[in-house]
C-alpha cells in the first residue's frame, strides 16, 4: 500500500501502521472469543478500540464484556455500537 497521499504527497505511513496494528488487534480479539477467553478478548478489544473506535470495536467489546459476565457492560458497548 502507497503511503503517501495522491494530492499532496504527505507520508501517511504511520496512519497506515495504526491501522494494520487496528486490525491485527481486531484479529487477535475474534480469536481469543472463539477460545472463550473474555479477558485476552477485552485486551485485543481495548486496544483496538483505543487506535479508533468504530462499530466493529464496539461490538467486540461487548462480546468481550459478554465473556466476563459483565452484562452491563456489555448492553452499553453494544448500544454504541449502533
């Protein structure tokens, strides 16, 4: 992927290193739900959510709280999710 923008030539290649590093912590979060490890999932999640919160980190910090039994948690992660 070109780090640079088309219009001005800006190095972009630090935006672009947050969000692979988004997204491998995305990755990291769906797997550690599938292991049922709430937890590690609520890390990965955290992180993610931290570099930029969207409705994807949303919803996997609700599944994360789900996994902990942080049910209230969990209702509000989802409601911002939408």
């Amino acid at each position: 992927m070109d780090a640079a923008c088309r219009r001005c030539k800006a190095d972009l290649s630090l935006l672009v290193a947050v969000e692979e590093t988004r997204a491998s912590e995305l990755v990291r979060s769906a797997e550690a739900i599938m292991a049922n490890d709430g937890d590690a999932a609520l890390q990965h999640a955290e992180t993610a959510h931290h570099l930029r919160a969207d409705r994807d980190s949303w919803r996997r910090l609700a599944t994360a709280h789900l996994l902990r039994r942080d049910f209230e948690r969990a209702l509000t992660c989802r409601a911002a999710a939408l």
